[in-house]
C-alpha cells in the first residue's frame, strides 16, 4: 500500500505556447493537509484542475494511491472518492440543509427517488446525512433553509455535501473567500478536526489560513514548483520569502485569477 495520496511526473498542462503548469514532479502523502499556493497566474487553479480532472494533461502522469489516473474523467476520479468545493456556492438554495445532504448521500448510495419507495429504505441516507451534518457542526440548522445560512455556514454545508462521497481526498478550492477571520478560524478548525486518513488539498489565497492549516506546503510560480515542504521550511526558503510571502491578495486579484 503507496503512502503518497498523488504521485505527479513531469505533470505539464499547456495552452498553446503558454504552460499553465509546466513539468511539475510532487508527492502528497496520505493524511496531509496540503496546501498550493502562489499569486495570479502561478498554476494553482490549473493544478487543482489536473487532480480532479476538469482538465486532461498534456504531458506527465498522475497516479493515485498507486493507480494511473492520468486520462480518466473527472466522473470516474469522483467514483474513486476524489471529492471538491468550488469557490463559488453550489448548494440549492430553497432546499433545507438536510435535505442538500440527503440528496448528496441518496447519489452516493446510488437510491433513485421513486414515489412507491418506503421511507425506510431512506434510513441509511437520512442517517449518513445527520453523521455528516454533525461533523460540519450544522446539526442545529439541519431544518432552515440554505438560503437562511450565513456564508461561512455555506461553506460548511459543501464540505458536508463533500464529506457525504466518503472520500479519502478532498479538493478544496478557496474554502475561506469572503469569510470573516472568526469565520476563517472556524473553518480551519473544523478542517483539522477531520479524520486524519482523509488527504486534504487546499488553494488558498489567505496565508494565514495556509499557514494554520496545512502540514505541506507547494508555492508554484509561473506554473513551475518553486518549493514544496512543510510551513517551516517554506516560510525559511529565500525564494520563497521574496516572492510570496510578502505577496497579499486583493478582492480584484481574486476576481482576476485565471491561474
């Protein structure tokens, strides 16, 4: 059994003359919290796009707790427990809490909705969504629509609707945008209280958070790796100090990220 969550080779995605991620070679471990970053057009989101599968490669290889996944689809990483957010909100709105996790595990468990289904064959969804409403701490807005949440609880939610594929990796693409800092430190905490097994990846733009967080950090820049280690050595690398560190976003930079 591989301890490496991913293996990317030479993983080199390109747009013409431009190589949005250009030949990068980097393990992720199982179990870690794993952080990209860099500024605007440093590859972050292309990246994150290789590893779900929104996009093919154009050189390179990515393996996946020891399997080649290079050339699947993003449906069939979904099916081997390769789960995302997104940075913009992707919860129904006028649907309770609940029943936004419900339906979550209802696809999981592959339970089509049918008029003459019993209710009880809905036992095993409705407590798999309470489990996972528990862990996100939205067990006490389980019954109020997605629309009456605030945005960090929204954010919560997704990760509940992440959390209901049972994944070993989750992708998480700008969880704290727009989030207060007592939002923010609401959610990393609840980012460390998952299950250890389960690989977390985060693009993140707040360093604070980054630095919180994660247990390995990969600064790209220019769609190259720049350094990879934990938030000890990065913060330490000169490279690294003169480049990013001293880098902020802004509200149009994130408006502008084409990375």
């Amino acid at each position: 059994m591989t301890d490496a969550a991913f293996d990317l080779v030479g993983l080199t995605r390109a747009y013409g003359a431009l190589r949005a991620v250009d030949d990068v070679t980097l393990t992720v471990r199982a179990g870690a919290r794993h952080a990209l970053i860099g500024p605007n057009g440093a590859g972050k989101s292309t990246m994150f796009k290789l590893l779900t599968g929104e996009v093919r490669a154009t050189a390179g290889r990515i393996r996946y707790f020891g399997t080649d996944i290079t050339r699947y689809a993003q449906p069939r990483r979904a099916r081997m427990r390769i789960a995302q957010t997104y940075q913009h909100s992707s919860v129904f709105m006028p649907l309770t809490v609940r029943e936004n996790v419900a339906l979550a595990a209802q696809r999981v468990q592959g339970i089509g909705t049918v008029w003459w289904r019993g209710a009880g064959r809905y036992g095993r969804r409705d407590s798999w969504a309470a489990e996972n409403l528990a862990a996100v701490g939205l067990e006490q807005r389980a019954d109020d629509p997605a629309a009456a949440l605030s945005h960090g609880e929204r954010r919560q939610l997704e990760l509940a609707l992440a959390l209901a594929s049972r994944p070993r990796v989750l992708l998480l693409d700008e969880p704290t945008a727009g989030m207060s800092s007592a939002e923010s430190a609401s959610f990393v905490a609840l980012v460390k209280s998952l299950p250890t097994e389960l690989t977390v990846i985060v693009v993140e733009h707040d360093l604070d958070v980054v630095f919180s967080l994660a247990t390995q950090i990969s600064v790209l820049h220019h769609g190259q790796l720049l350094a990879t280690g934990d938030p000890d050595q990065v913060s330490a690398d000169p490279a690294v100090q003169e480049a990013y560190l001293s880098w902020s976003a802004t509200d149009d930079d994130l408006e502008g990220d084409l990375s």
